[in-house]
C-alpha cells in the first residue's frame, strides 16, 4: 500500500534546495515561514518568480499555480499592464502621508462594482477590512456584540478568531455553540462578545440570531464561506438573512475578502443579488498588492466622520498607498472589459467539473464545491453543504493528492484540507488538463490503497 512518503517521493526528490533553504529559514522564521498558512510538511517550497499562472520555485521547477497568492493574482502573476501601472506610479512616489488622487478613481470603480457602498475607506489587508466595520457596527447600534459563521475566517483580530474551528469536544448542538478561541493568546472574555451561527442552515441560523437579537451589532458573512473549504449558500440563505438583520436592526456585513471581484465583478452581492449594508474587500481588489478597504451605507459610514461628540477612530499609515492604489485600479480595470467573467467562470468550471469526471471514473468519492473560480474538493461519500458536514472528510487522501500534485509541478491551492484553489484569466486549456490528468494519476493510486 503506498504510504504518504510515496506521494511525497517526487516532490522530495525536486525540491532539495527549497529543503535547505527551509532547514535556514526555520533558524529565523518560526516554522520556516511568514505566515502559518504557508508551512506544510515535510517542508513548503521557497519562490523565485512567477509568471502568468505559473510559479517558479528555487529548484527551477515551474509549477501551474491554483493558490494565485492565496486569492488575488485573479490575473495571473506579473500582468504586463498591472505592472506597467505600478511602475509608473512607483517612478512619481511611493508614500505621500496626504491622499493620492487616484484613490477616488479607485473608489469610483469599486463603487461601480458594488453599488451598496455610497462610502469607502482603504486599508491594508482582510484582517483590516473585516475589524474596522465591526467596530463601526457597534458605533452604530450601540450593541457589543457579533455574529459569526462557524467555520468562517475573517481574518487575524480577536474577533475573527473565535470559532474558526471547533475541537471536536467542544462542539454542540448548531443552535448552541459557545464561541471557542482559535489559537491560544486570545482573551476568553472576546468569546463571550461572539455568537457563532451554522452557515447553510437557515432554520438554525433564524433562530440563533433572533434569540440575540437585542444584544447583535452585526452579523459579518463570508457570503461564500471559503473559512473551511468552499461552502455554496443555498436556497436563498443570503437573502433571507438580508432580510431577519435588517427587521431586527441588524447591520449585516460582507467579508467580501475572497469573493469580491471574483465570483464576479460585484463579488457575490451581484451573484447572489443581495445588499449588505457594509462590505469588506482586500484581494483581488489590490491585484497582488496591499490593499483593502471596507464600505457601504453612508448613514454607518459616516459614524467615521469626526465629530465634537466623538466618532469610530479609523487610520493607517499605508491606507490607500500609491502603488497598491495603481495596482488594484488597473486590475479592477482590466476585470470591468466585457466578456472577463465569463472567461474566468468557464476556466474555473472546466478544472472543477473535470475534478469531478476524473474522481468519478476512478470511483473515488469525493463532493466538490465550486462558484466560478473558487472552489475545493472534499474527499468525503457525502454531499457538503454546511462546514458541520466537512468535519470528517478524509484529510489523508487530500494530502496524498495534493502532495503527488505537487511533485508533477501542481500546485492545488492553499495547501490545506480545509482550504480551497483558484483558477485565474489566464490559465490554459493546456494548464487544466495537465492538471486533471495529475490528479487522475493520484486517483488512480488512492484507489488502489
Ligand atoms: C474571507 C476572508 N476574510 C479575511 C481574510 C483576511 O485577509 P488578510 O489575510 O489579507 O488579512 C481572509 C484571508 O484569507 C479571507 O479569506
């Protein structure tokens, strides 16, 4: 019976100056790497460059990438306008303190997007975009406390991190689940400022933020929710939560983070045609540079503005950098020209559905859920619609597939069982069937276990 070392044979035998370099990197860096999502075992590999869907490793293997910087690079690395666009921008200034006078262009272009923001205010990352409109929320309703999926991730804050994941002894019935920190460092009195509701499960979730209604700030969403896998929402589960906040004075949110101008131009708002009253962006709306931002109604967003009786502190010293600004507007630009979505749909629906084929004719059971260019493949017998249903898959067989990936120069996505992978723009007919014919080869071993 292959063991995880036979899948890991290939990638091993490529990579060896990535291992030594990992061996330094680990003396300086805890775990070898600047974020914790990067490590993976036996070692992640290190990068040298990367162009259009590919990246290029420190073994000079070039490997067809579905983790496009862990969601922005919807273009594919390095595009020649982006960059022409940054470069210019970078020969005028980096760093001005006062405002750069693209960013109302910039603005203008989300706004076109996304309707519902009447205002906008730039920052650096997700984690950013999702702590400041929960604060504003609050500001707003005078309430403390937020509600959160369970499963869902909303970035690095104490807030965010509460119910990330819930150790198996710890879980109880959906409609009663206590808040649990993710990670230790986090005050335990941050848990009991959090309602955790079961995404998907709408007679749940009703009752959850109907029974905390008087205390509820906000509820924030991941309107896709990727914290997990990749979770669709069905039967109108959106809408009808657009509707219980707003009748209970709720301010509802959209982490947008992940599926602003992805899932399409408008994010899922326009997919799912729902209006929050705040959404929060960073990713693709930066293009592969730092930039984020949060917006939406005029009335909360003005809680922001300076006032004699006080207002919601908001600030950055990098908020609506230059350069982020001229990378994230042409790329916005770029995504707006006609026919972009329907590009990127069919890209991404080609590598899924050909997932599914693959696994089916080599009887391997697997559910795989995807909108557009998003999506994930649980190695599961059963049908995935809540992250309560993702629990048990077979993580094994999904580090078996995506290791032996890894070795024939595929990269699927963020390297964990509990994540998801991108297609971009630009990915061939060529890159997905090199891919699909990879993991036929994984299947096809797996099968054999
Ligand atoms: C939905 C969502 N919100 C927030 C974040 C945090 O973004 P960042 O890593 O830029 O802080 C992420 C990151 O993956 C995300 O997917």
């Amino acid at each position: 019976m292959p063991t995880v070392a036979g899948y890991e044979k290939e990638y091993v035998s490529r990579t060896k100056r990535s291992r030594a370099h990992f061996e330094q990197a680990r003396k300086l860096l805890p775990a070898g790497v600047e974020s914790n999502v990067r490590f993976f075992e036996p070692y992640p590999f290190y990068v040298k460059r990367a162009k259009g869907p590919y990246i290029y490793d420190l073994d000079g293997n070039r490997i067809v990438d579905f983790a496009l910087g862990y969601g922005p690079m919807i273009l594919g690395h390095n595009h020649p306008e982006v960059v022409k666009a940054v470069k210019e921008q970078v020969g005028k200034g980096t760093m001005y303190g006062a405002s750069p006078d693209l960013a109302i262009e910039y603005v203008r272009m989300v706004q076109k997007a996304m309707p519902s923001i009447e205002m906008f205010r730039f920052a650096n990352s997700g984690t950013e975009a999702t702590m400041h409109p929960i604060r504003v929320a609050r500001a707003y309703t005078g309430k403390e406390k937020i509600a959160k999926a369970e499963g869902a991730y909303h970035g690095g804050h104490d807030y965010a991190l509460q119910g990330v994941d819930i150790p198996e002894d710890m879980l109880k019935d959906n409609r009663n689940q206590p808040s649990v920190p993710y990670g230790k460092g986090i005050p335990k009195s941050i848990s009991d400022l959090v309602v955790l509701y079961p995404f998907n499960d709408w007679a749940a979730t009703e009752e959850v933020i109907t029974k905390n209604a008087d205390d509820l700030a906000a509820v924030i969403i991941e309107p896709v929710q990727a914290g997990g896998g990749c979770f669709v929402p069905r039967d109108n589960y959106l809408k009808k939560l657009r509707k219980l906040t707003k009748d209970l004075g709720i301010v509802f949110i959209f982490d947008e983070v992940l599926t602003g101008f992805r899932v399409a131009r408008g994010g899922a708002q326009e997919r799912y045609d729902v209006k929050p009253d705040l959404t929060c962006v960073a990713k693709v709306a930066g293009g592969g540079y730092q930039l984020a931002g949060f917006g939406g109604s005029r009335k909360i967003m003005e809680e922001i503005v300076p006032k004699v009786d006080g207002n919601v502190y908001h600030g950055g010293t990098y908020n609506a950098h230059p350069v982020s600004v001229a990378g994230g507007l042409k790329t916005l630009q770029i995504l707006s020209r006609p026919g972009a979505y329907k590009t990127i749909d069919r890209i991404g629906d080609s590598l899924f559905q050909g997932l599914r084929d693959v696994a089916e004719d080599r009887d391997i059971d697997v559910w795989i859920e995807s909108v557009g260019s998003l999506g994930q493949m649980y190695f599961t017998d059963k049908e995935v619609v809540t992250w309560r249903d993702a629990i048990d898959i077979d993580r094994e067989r999904w580090n078996h597939w995506f290791m032996y990936s890894l070795g024939k120069g595929v990269f699927f996505g963020v390297p964990h069982a509990d994540e998801h992978f991108f297609t971009s723009m630009v990915h061939s007919e060529k890159d997905i069937q090199y891919a699909l014919e990879v993991s036929d080869e994984a299947f096809k071993r797996i099968a054999k276990e």
